[in-house]
C-alpha cells in the first residue's frame, strides 16, 4: 500500500477532508490498486498528465523522484519526455527536462556497472517482474558461463531452484548498485557491491534489484552433471516492496 501523509502535513488543520482524499484515497487506495495498473505505469501517466498541463513544479519534482522509485529509468523518463514534448508542447517539455535531469543526476547502473549492460533478457522476460538484461561473458560450450545480470529498479526474478544430480548451483559476484537475495523461508539479505552469494542446488531462492536502485551481478554457473533450473511463482509483491 502506497503511504502519503503530504496532505495532513501542508493542509490537516486547514482542509482535513481534503488532506483525508489526498493521503488515504488517492494514495492510500487509488494507488495502491497494483492489480489493475503497476505503480511504474501509474508514475508514467501521471508524469504525462502533469506535463500536459504546464505543472513542471515541487509536486511535479515529488512525481519524477516517486517514477523513478517506482522503476522508470532515466533512459525512459528521457523518451517519454521527448515524446510527449509533440503533443503537449516544446515550452512544457523543456521545464520537465530541466527538473528531470536534477532528479536523475544521480542515476547510476543503467549501463551494466563494470561489464556492461548486454541485451534485453527477452528470453526469460517471463520469469521477471521488470526488465532484466544479459551480457554473457563466457562460453558456455568451452568453460564455466559467467553473464553479467543487470536488474532495474524493482525488477527481481521468481523463486527458482538450480537442480544437479551432482555439483551444480550458482554464485552471485555483485558489482554494481543495490540489490536483494532470499532463500525460502529466511529473511532477505540485502546485496552491495563486493557482495558473494552461494547458492547451493536445491535451494529455492530469487534475487534482483532494490526498488529505487540498479543492480548488477556476475552469474556463475557452478559446474555439475544434469543441472537445470526449475522457475516457480512470482515473488509476492507486498513482501517485496516491504523490504
């Protein structure tokens, strides 16, 4: 559930009905509905509105840092301005880049960290909530598959398994930004760079990015005899956002 106290804060004394629709309906409800819409689609809509409507001010700069949370690159904020600057007019859209790169200046992982970000990981898109890329650094048919993984903002794989009749499993050398790893019925372990993770065969567990931060990590495909990875459900969303 999406929190908002901005109303009461400015306005509880003076409109607390208004404060109440503000905090608890527009936030706390209307917002709060991911099963219809993603917080990340939310964030583009509303960022499209407030361009539309000349509002390039505080709230607007509150809406870019929150579409940024919510897992819109600084990549996308920069495609969907220039998109929007056709119809809602060059004047509005110079206001909102000014204000977007200040939200954005920051923004560091969007290229992959040290070994670079690869390709969209189309491939197992499925098996992710948000978008991943893949830049494979070795030859799986000549030595041990080494890929980097680059995860966006909020962007985690499901729960899956590595399975091996001997051997097998993975490691995770992380790099760049700030992540999460989780085992199956433990607490999540918050991930930075430097961090090594170990994850046996049989032991089901997800990984993936924070959700206001890049991550990127080296997969390290442990050598085994019949290895495979079994992909089970979705992380659940409330427990992810919690962390």
């Amino acid at each position: 559930m999406v929190k908002q106290t901005a109303g009461r804060d400015a306005l509880g004394a003076f409109a607390p009905k208004f404060a109440e629709l503000n905090d608890d309906v527009l936030f706390g409800e209307v917002w709060s509905r991911e099963d219809q819409l993603s917080l990340k689609l939310r964030s583009m809509i509303t960022i499209t509105v407030l361009v539309s409507k000349g509002m390039i001010d505080s709230s607007f700069q509150y809406h870019l840092a929150t579409a940024r949370q919510n897992g819109v690159t600084k990549n996308e904020m920069a495609e969907m301005l220039t998109h929007i600057a056709f119809y809602a007019g060059w004047p509005n859209a110079w206001a909102a880049f000014r204000m977007a790169v200040e939200v954005y200046q920051d923004d560091t992982g969007a290229d992959g960290g040290l070994f670079g970000l690869g390709e969209p990981n189309d491939a197992y898109a499925k098996y992710f909530a948000g978008q991943s890329y893949l830049n494979p650094l070795t030859d799986s048919n000549e030595t041990v598959f080494i890929a980097n993984v680059t995860f966006e903002p909020g962007c985690r794989n499901n729960w899956h398994i590595h399975k091996a009749e001997k051997g097998g499993g993975q490691l995770l050398l992380c790099t760049n930004g700030r992540g999460w790893y989780q085992e199956w019925g433990k607490e999540a372990q918050e991930l930075h760079p430097g961090d090594v993770v170990t994850i046996p065969a049989g032991v089901k567990h997800w990984h993936g990015a924070a959700k206001d931060s890049w991550f990127s990590h080296l997969a390290v495909e442990v050598p085994g005899e019949q290895t495979a990875s079994e992909w089970l459900e979705p992380v659940d969303a409330k427990a992810y956002n919690a962390l």
